[in-house]
C-alpha cells in the first residue's frame, strides 16, 4: 500500500498492481480507496467525480479528463476533473502494459483499506465493494507530466 495522499478529494492511497483481466489480457490497475472509516460515504462521491458507476460495475469512458500520464522517470500520475494529480512510483512491467494496451483499469474502493493491507488482499475482501472504470493511459515525454 503507497503513503496516503492528501487532496480536495480527502486522504487517499493509490496502488497499482498487473492482472489478468476479462479483456484476456494482463492489464495495469490502480486501486484508489482511503483508509478513513467513513469510505462508504466518500468513496462513492469520488467515483462519481471521475464519471465511474456504482460499486460492482465497469464504465468504459469515465469522464474525459481523466488519464493516466506514464513518466519515462518511473512515476504514473492520476489526472481527475479540476486539475487535481495523483502520483506514484510504478513497475516498469506495469507502465509497458498500460503503455500497449493505452489503458488502466481504475478502481475505486468503497471500503477503507486497513493499514498494512496490500491491493490484492484489498480486491480480494472488497471486491463486490468497487467500481472500475477504463481510464486512458499514454506515456509522456520527460518533464511534460
């Protein structure tokens, strides 16, 4: 699990992990959840701010301004509505995917995630608890993220 990230959206964690997907390609993921206990009352609200569903389904265009830009430095950043970016350190297995396919399967969890707790523990317990959303991931030249 990354730090938390504080932002207008409230304090976040971003993770990313690789998967086999229903698409029968491994894709790049990235979980976005929040540790705070109040996560089924804030969670859904960020969802709906990146155009994403209801927790338990796919939305195939989330809203157009969120992307994923993929740094040659090893660094992904979320970009959501208003300007807001929310960046990691990524695998570099994981930026060639996300780079092939031009996608990421954002998720969003509804639960707060427990201290210490990784993503695939998280999709495992939450599963039912999140909404997923093709987010549209391209790579960026050094010093344009």
């Amino acid at each position: 699990m990354s730090d938390p990230i504080e932002g207008r959206l409230g304090t976040l964690v971003l993770g990313g992990w690789i998967a086999p997907a229903p698409t029968g390609h491994d894709e790049a993921f990235f979980l976005l959840t929040t540790p705070d206990k109040r996560a089924a009352l804030t969670m859904p609200v960020v969802a709906a701010t990146l155009g994403l569903g209801a927790a338990g389904t796919v939305t195939e265009r989330p809203d157009p301004e969120v992307r994923v830009e993929i740094g040659a430095d090893g660094w992904a950043t979320l970009h959501t509505p208003g300007g807001e970016r929310f960046t990691r350190p990524v695998a570099a297995e994981w930026a060639q995917i996300a780079h092939e396919r031009g996608q990421v399967v954002l998720c969003v969890g509804m639960a707060p995630m427990p201290p210490g707790m990784n993503e695939d523990a998280y999709t495992d317990r939450y599963g039912v608890k999140i909404a997923l959303g093709l987010v549209p991931a391209a790579r960026v030249p050094a010093g344009e993220r």
